[in-house]
C-alpha cells in the first residue's frame, strides 16, 4: 500500500471519529442519509456497503493453477450489469435496514468528503485496462489480456454475451497475478463461445481489496469461413462483381463459378479484392455466357486456406437476338398449342378457344423487346383474333391459359391495337382499349417494339409510336408473344425475328423526350377510351360477341356463372322478339359511329333496371320516341376491369305501349354487374346512344357475414348482404349439438352499403355454433343462405368446486377435478400442462395456486401460468409456443418466451422476489395488451415487458416434476378478463404502478447470473 493512501486513511479515519463526536453531543447538520444523492441504480462499492456482497469463484480453473491460501477478506462489491432489462432507474434505498448505525454514519458522511486528486489517481491506477479481445475476433476460445496492476494478487474477469433486452454472464473467473508478465495479464479460458456478440471486463485484487471494473469492451466472436453474398440472382453483366462477408486479416480469396451441370468453369485467386463495411468484392476475370450459375468462395487466414462458403446461385442474362432461322434457343412453351420452326419463322397454329404463350428463359427488368410478327391474311369467320407481346411477365395463367401477371401489347389485323396489364388471377386492367390506328399493316408483317425503363412504357407499331404512359405495378419479369385461336379456320401465327435489349436504368431518355404520340392517333385513343366496351382480351369481332368459354378467359374466372347462357351472337333462335342481325352496312349501327351527326330522332330514356334485381331474365324498359320504328339494345357485363358485351338485339316499336316499351329477352345473365343503353331508328337514322344506366344481378338469397369466427362477446351483431326492398329477415342459430338455440324474425334491422346488421337479442355461452339467413320479398321467404359457423370464447371465472368446464390436460399426466381444486401429481422427469379450450388475445387472467410444500430432492421444481400458447410440445413434453409465467418455493420467479421447435428464451431469468409465499397460496396474475406485458405476484407488480412475437393464444398451466417423487400443483380457482380492442393502448395498463427498486436490482442481478438457468426450476 502506497505511503499516499495510507496518508489519506488516516485523515479518513481522523474525519470520521471527529464527525461521530459531534453526532454524540448532538451538532446539528448532521444527516443520517443524504438528499443528494442521484437517481440512478446503487453502485458496487455501495451494494457492499448494504451487506450485498459478491465472492470470487471459490474454483480457480484456469491457469495458473495453485489456489492462493489467502482468500481476501473484504467485502466483494457486487456488480451492476452494463444493460439492464428496466427501462428506468430507482433511487438508492437507504441503508438503514442493511447497515449498522456506523457504517450508515460513515456511508452518509463520506460524499461530504472531496477526494484530492492523488486519491483518485491512486485508484485509478488500480483500474486494468483492456486490450483484447475487441472488434471482430476469428475463434470461439479468444485469448483476453489487459495491463497489468501493480501490487495486484488477483484478477476477476466476467464475460457476458448480449442477449435479448440485456446481458447474460457466460463465466466469472478468478486469476492469480502469475498470469501477467512485465506489464500485461493474458488468460485463455477453455470454455468455448458461440458466433455471437460479448463484452467483457476486469478488475484487481489490491491489499486484499477488490477495485474498480475496468470499461467494458466489446467484441464479436466469428467464424473464419466467410459467406457468399452477391451475385444471388438473375444479373445482366457477363462479369459479375463477386461480394462476400469480410474475414479480417485475410490476404487471398478463392472464388469457383459452376455451371449448371456442376463443373467448375470458373477459378479465381485474387489478392485485388477491395473491402468496405465488411463485405468484399472483387470483378469476375472471365466473361460468363448466358446461364445458370453458382458459385462459392473461402479465404486465406493464418497462413491457411479455411472451409469454402455455401454456394450461391445466379443467372447470367444478357441481349437476345433470334433470327428463327435454325434455333430457338432462349424462348419457349409457357401453355397452349405447339411452336414450330420452319422457314425462318416460329410459328404456331394455337389451341383451339385458348391462348398460346411463348416466354423468354430468363427475367427481365428495364428491357426493350421487338418482335417482327404476323398473323395469316384476312379475318376468320369475321373475327380478328389478337396477337400480343409481353414484357414483365410471371409464369401464371389461367384455365384458358391466359398469361398474368404483367403487361400485354396485342394487335389484329382489322387495323387495331390495345394494351391489357394482367393481374392476379388473370384479372384484367384496360390501360388502352382497342384502338384503330394506321400503323397496323393489316394481313402483312408487323414490327411490335415495347420500352420498359422503371415505371416508363413506350409502344411502337411498325417505328410509330403509339402510346406511353407510367405504371409501377410490375417492375420485372419475363419478356414473349401471346396469340388466341378462336376455333375453326384458325389463321398461323408467325415470329420471323424476336430481340430482347438490356437497358442499363440510366438512359430514361432511350424514347426521345421529343418523340409523341401523333394528334390523330391521340384522337383515336381518347375516342376508344369512351368506347372502351369494344372488344376484349381476345380480340375485336364485328358482328359476334364471345362465346361462354371466351367470356370467361377474358373475365378471369368469374365465379357463380352460368357461361352456357351468355349467348355468342346477337341472333337467337329462342328468341322471337329477337331480329336477325343481317343487316347490310348502310343499316347497321355500328358503335363507332359519329353519331352525333346522325341523331335526327331522340334519344331513349331508360327506366328499368337501374339497380339489385333478383332474376337472370330482367324486364329492360325505356320511354319510347316518337317516329321511331325500331331500337337497339345493348347489355354490357362490367367486372374484373374490362367491359364486355353480354348482348346486343333489336326490337321493333310493337315493343312499346302507351308511351312505354318493355322487352325481357330470353337470355339468361350471370350473377354480375352490369350497364346497358338503347338508341332508337327513324327509318333512315340511328338515334344517339341513351346514357348508360347500371344494375346488378344478384341470387334472392342472403348471405350470412359476420359472426364467422372466433369472437368474445356473448351477444355479436349478426350482418349479412342486403336484399333490397326486403321487408323481414329470418335468423336461426344452431349450437354444436345442432339445437336451435336463437330463431329470430326481424324488421327492425340496418343497413348500409348493401350490408345489414343486428345485435343479437339473446347471449350465448361459450362454444361453437352455426347460423343462417333468409329474406322476406313480394310476400315470399327467399331459401336460407349458406350457413356461416362461429365460436364464442367468454370470460373465464372457474372455481373448480363443480366442474372444470374448459379445461383439459394438455400433455403430461393427468389432471383431476376434486375438492373444490383442480391438480396434478405431474409425470417423473416431464412437464405437464392444461389448457383452456379457446384463444385469447388481450386480457387480464389471475390464478390461484400452490406448489405442495417443502423441497423434492433437494430442488424445487417450477410451476408455470401460461399465456399466448401454441398448440406444439417437446419431447420432454414442454409447451410451446407463447410466454410462461414460474415461481418456485424457494422464492424465485421467471418468464420464458416458447420460440418454435421448444426453443427458450429468458425473458426474466429465475429471480429472488419476497412476494412469493413459499409453501403456501400465491395468486399469479399477468394482464396482457397488444405488445405490453404485465406480471403480478399476490398483487405486486414484479415485471413488465413489450414483445410482439405472439398475439394470440391459449392459456393455461404447466408444472415440473423432478423425479419420481411426487410434488401436487393445485389451482384453486382461475378468473380471465377480456380486453375490448377498441381499449388497446400502453396507457390502459396502470402507468402508476412501476416494480419496486429492490425488485429491479433483483431482477438485473439475475441477468447476471443467468447463465444455469433452465425451465425445471431453482436447484441448491
């Protein structure tokens, strides 16, 4: 001991006796605890004045290994963990209930004294320092060192690895001083890390006093075999930058390339890499042809190579350029009829009322593709089936093989175009509808072109361009051609050449910022924009609507419809108001018509239907117009983004009656939306169209809505889909036994938006039920809809005195029922559990129970409340997933979070807490909102949490049982109290009520010595 020190314990010692002398004959001033003291957690050197104390590992493992006959005497400061799991610090209790009158005399009156700078360099020269490991280390047994203290005879170093919300200690180990040499201490310890993160720190033995811990250091322990990173996918360069995780220290990488069939093709040693925040790269030497790939690398670390990384897969795609002179490589059959390569052409005949798709091999992203294509001469049984490229494709279609999703450029050779983004399902957005145009060569070759730079589109017709605009919807995908046959004297379809261009992303000027569209075929768009029910997916027909089956390719299918009764031609045979369409051109309207400087008569105004109605045959009615001698009717079906025709008749004016003409066309219509307009004929005009008016057509059956799963009130609001006008429903519920248990009917419901509601009249116990709705219209119950089942989970309050309704053993032993108590004996060695019958979400459940008392073999083994619970188990039969709430008898308390496959994690490891009463009752409580946890022992708050891993789940009760001995878990009685969701907020919990100070510094001292914790329990 230095001859400073000794000085500065003597005045120390003067000080003090002079200050109790004056405490004795009662100066004033004098305070037996300190005001000033700061609002932060109790320091070491505190701790050990409270009687917290701290001893070295009685085993000394390491080396050297002679243990000192001297053990130093003094109390050992116990240690502050660097994190804690509490968010906030407590105020320092005092310490009069862990001190003697003089030492809290000393305690208070030391702050007072102002150590000299001497003092205080003294201890610190008692601090080690230290030095390694830090950063990135490459072994799992790292060597730590730190600066030697003079006069120091021991060394404590700790390890902790960073966990979850804290630290856990991994070891505490105790070093003689032989360990260091002239000036630096160095230890290996055996026990071997994980690849993980850690911090570490030391401290001296001087005189026989523990000093202070050295700072922290922190270090990550890694493996010396790196990690391929890029390239991981399809790239579009034939010399890839390699990437992979950094080995520091090394000087040489290895990169092998395989080629699809798994020979190397591909060797690179390189020392030219370059390094930054841990990933290093380096650029392929040799160029790759177009493929799949993978690859792997290792490095060279202490003079030798170490293990290769994992393989990474990738794909080289670059230009393509197909003359279809002798191969079609980089194309191929997505779905429908077969290609054919003859002549310089790929061509195909199709299938029959399907489409027939060809795909490019690999994906694009910013791409041009071209397509010098051709549909036979002429049209085909007056139709002009389309013909279509794609860009940004995936590899969907639908059972009428119609491509999605992605994007489809199509043409005819009637002189049109359009352009469709397919979306899921096959749905289809109409971005341009069919569009004459002048750029078409009709009969002849055609030059389609597409642009596809990130959310800009460009379409060209033979170099014109036709149309632009911007979507995000699809960023990548595969590039290739579409066509549609629609049946008999299908004409071929030809690709003479085919080219996909890679676009680098920076050229967004690859379309020329001065290039437009044409005024007159801008004028063209917009008018087929107005128009847009002319035509579908499949292509433009003059005379014929779809058929059933194209009806439902173009709509993607529709579900509920009947496509047998959407008739193809406007000529129905069944139908004899119906007018056979043989008009010649000079009498036929056509849609496309300027009909503005035709309408010499007026114009029809619609009645009916203008809404719901309940019948596939409708009644369509207008005012009729004077001088009119016949009219037209046309039915458009609306759904899945494009309009199509349902059907399209004439009438003549014996349809009409007293101001009014009626039909009710003979053919059936789907259960779909629907417009429809009338225009009328002078004789020698067509009148303008009428505005459209819409209706939709719906089965006269509701449908049950809600309730339709699990739900926590005892009186739910049944909905379920308006029928309009209807002037009374029926409900009637069923329970699991099939009873009837509600039987209502009803005028005083609600609805809104075509939905109506109740509030049930009746409450329901928890359990499992079904239930079912009918209309009552025009005098007449419609038939009950579908049933819709649900399951009522309510409170739980069981008290077990006569029944245990709900609960079940899980695994494990048995559980029984029986005075007033609902218990186990457990199974040897094994968890077992019970569980409630439904999942929960957010509430307050509160438990009473008991351990039976005393120890079992010397342990005393854990019992659990569960909350959030899977439906999964061990082995060893523990539960999982969800959090676990245990307690032991010796006075210990611990919550888990259940990972999958039976994976623990400590949330709180097993704790000292004096509000367990060993061997007796204890009401275990945990309130539960959203992320925000809360558990409670005999009403006293011991921990509270966040976490969002589970949301929902069982609850319930799991216990251990050490052995063959047996130890009962009774519960006595268990209440649950839901939490409405509209209440969820972290201020719904009581953000009074916090966890005692000495509970907090319990807690944190547990996460210190975590590390031999385990979900059996406390064990002496």
């Amino acid at each position: 001991m230095t001859k400073e020190i000794l000085f500065v314990k003597k005045v120390l010692s003067v000080t003090v006796a002079v200050m109790m002398l004056l405490s004795l004959v009662g100066t004033p001033g004098i305070a037996f605890a300190d005001d000033s003291q700061p609002d932060e957690a109790p320091t070491e050197e505190i701790q050990a004045a409270e009687g917290e104390t701290e001893e070295p590992d009685a085993e000394v493992t390491e080396e050297p290994t002679d243990v000192p006959t001297v053990i130093p005497t003094e109390e050992i400061p116990t240690e502050v963990p660097a994190a804690t799991l509490t968010p906030t610090q407590t105020q320092k209790e005092t310490a009069t209930t862990a001190a003697t009158d003089s030492e809290l005399l000393e305690e208070t009156l030391t702050p007072t004294l102002t150590p000299t700078e001497d003092v205080v360099g003294a201890q610190g020269s008692f601090v080690p320092t230290p030095i390694r490991p830090s950063g990135i280390v490459y072994t799992t047994k790292p060597t730590f060192e730190w600066t030697k203290v003079e006069g120091a005879t021991y060394y404590h170093l700790y390890v902790y690895k960073v966990e979850l919300g804290g630290v856990v200690k991994i070891y505490r180990k105790t070093y003689k001083s032989s360990v260091c040499g002239n000036s630096v201490c160095s230890v290996t310890p055996t026990t071997s890390l994980g690849y993980r993160d850690y911090q570490w720190k030391v401290r001296a033995d001087v005189d026989e006093e523990w000093r202070d811990f050295s700072e922290y250091s922190y270090f990550t322990t890694a493996g010396t075999t790196t990690t391929a990173k890029t390239p991981s996918s399809t790239i579009y360069a034939d010399t890839p930058t390699f990437s992979w995780v950094e080995i520091e220290g090394s000087t040489q990488y290895e990169i092998l390339v395989y080629n699809s069939k798994g020979k190397v093709i591909h060797e690179q040693y390189t020392s030219d890499f370059t390094c930054e925040d841990g990933l290093c790269s380096v650029t392929s030497s040799t160029a790759l042809d177009m493929g799949s790939y993978k690859w792997r690398v290792r490095a060279f670390f202490g003079s030798k190579w170490r293990s290769y990384s994992d393989k990474k897969s990738f794909i080289v795609a670059g230009d393509i350029d197909s003359n279809f002179e002798d191969n079609a490589n980089y194309w191929s059959l997505l779905s429908g009829g077969k290609w054919f390569l003859a002549n310089g052409s790929y061509y195909t005949d199709g299938k029959s009322k399907k489409m027939t798709n060809l795909k490019s091999t690999y994906i694009y992203t910013d791409v041009e593709v071209q397509g010098r294509v051709m549909r036979g001469g002429g049209s085909n049984d007056s139709s002009f089936p389309a013909n279509y490229i794609c860009v940004r494709m995936s590899t969907h279609r639908t059972s009428q093989y119609l491509w999605y999703t992605g994007y489809v450029f199509g043409y005819t050779n009637a002189g049109n175009y359009s352009i469709l983004r397919m979306d899921s399902n096959g749905t289809v957005t109409t971005i341009q509808p069919w569009t004459d145009t002048d750029a078409v060569n009709p009969d002849g070759w055609n030059d389609l072109r597409v642009v596809a730079e990130g959310e800009d589109f460009s379409f060209y017709i033979n170099d014109t361009l036709v149309n632009s605009f911007t979507d995000s919807k699809y960023s990548k995908g595969y590039a290739g051609f579409e066509m549609y046959n629609p049946g008999s004297g299908q004409e071929r379809f030809y690709i003479d050449s085919a080219a996909i261009t890679v676009l680098d992303g920076t050229s967004a000027g690859s379309v020329s910022s001065s290039e437009a569209v044409d005024a007159e075929q801008q004028v063209l768009n917009q008018s087929a924009q107005s128009d847009e029910e002319i035509g579908s997916i499949l292509g433009y027909s003059e005379t014929e609507d779809l058929s059933a089956e194209a009806t439902a390719a173009a709509t993607a299918q529709v579900t509920e419809t009947e496509e047998s009764d959407i008739e193809a031609t406007a000529t129905d045979e069944e139908s004899t108001e119906a007018v056979e369409e043989t008009l010649d051109a000079t009498e036929t309207p056509t849609e496309e018509t300027n009909l503005s400087a035709q309408g010499t008569s007026g114009i029809p105004t619609l009645i009916d239907p203008s809404t719901t109605i309940y019948t596939r045959k409708p009644t369509f009615s207008w005012n009729e117009v004077d001088g009119a001698s016949s009219y037209y009717l046309y039915v458009y079906y609306y759904n899945f983004g494009g309009i199509i025709r349902a059907y399209r008749l004439e009438y003549g004016d014996e349809v009409c009656s007293e101001g009014i003409c009626s039909v009710t066309p003979s053919k059936s219509l789907s259960y779909l939306k629907y417009k429809w307009r009338v225009q009328a004929y002078d004789g020698t005009d067509w009148s303008d169209f009428s505005d459209y008016q819409y209706f939709g057509v719906e089965k006269l059956v509701p449908t049950a809505k809600t309730p339709n799963s699990l739900i926590y009130t005892s009186t739910p609001d049944f909905t379920w889909s308006e029928i309009l006008n209807a002037d009374q429903y029926n409900i009637v519920v069923y329970n699991a036994k099939n009873k009837k248990v509600l039987n209502t009917y009803t005028s005083d419901f609600t609805c809104s938006d075509g939905i109506c509601s109740l509030a049930s009249e009746v409450a329901f116990s928890s359990g499992s039920y079904k239930w079912r709705v009918r209309a009552y219209l025009d005098e007449n119950w419609s038939s009950f809809g579908a049933y819709e089942s649900f399951t009522v989970a309510n409170a739980i309050d069981s008290d077990f005195e006569n029944n245990k309704t709900g609960w079940s053993r899980f695994k494990g032993a048995n559980w029984k029922n029986a005075y007033g108590y609902y218990y186990t004996d457990g199974q040897a060695n094994r968890m077992s559990s019970a569980k409630y019958t439904y999942k929960y979400s957010d509430f307050t459940i509160t438990a009473r129970v008991k351990r039976a008392a005393g120890t079992v073999s010397s342990s005393f083994p854990a019992s659990y409340l569960a909350v959030r619970m899977g439906t999964d188990k061990t082995s060893e039969l523990i539960w999982y997933t969800g959090y676990i709430f245990g307690y032991t008898n010796a006075g210990t308390y611990s919550i888990w979070r259940m990972g999958s496959s039976g994976s623990s994690r400590a949330i709180q490891p097993w704790t000292t807490t004096d509000t367990i009463n060993k061997d007796d009752w204890n009401d275990l409580k945990v309130k539960v909102e959203g992320s925000t946890f809360q558990f409670y022992i005999n009403d006293t708050l011991v921990n509270t949490f966040t976490d969002n891993k589970y949301s929902s789940g069982y609850v319930g009760f799991e216990m251990y049982r050490p052995g063959t001995m047996s130890s009962r878990f009774y519960v006595d009685s268990v209440t649950l109290d839901i939490i409405e969701a509209e209440s969820l907020s972290a201020a719904s919990l009581n953000s009074g009520q916090t966890v005692s100070a000495q509970q907090q510094r319990w807690n944190q001292e547990a996460w210190e010595d975590a590390d031999e914790d385990s979900l059996e329990g406390y064990t002496e």
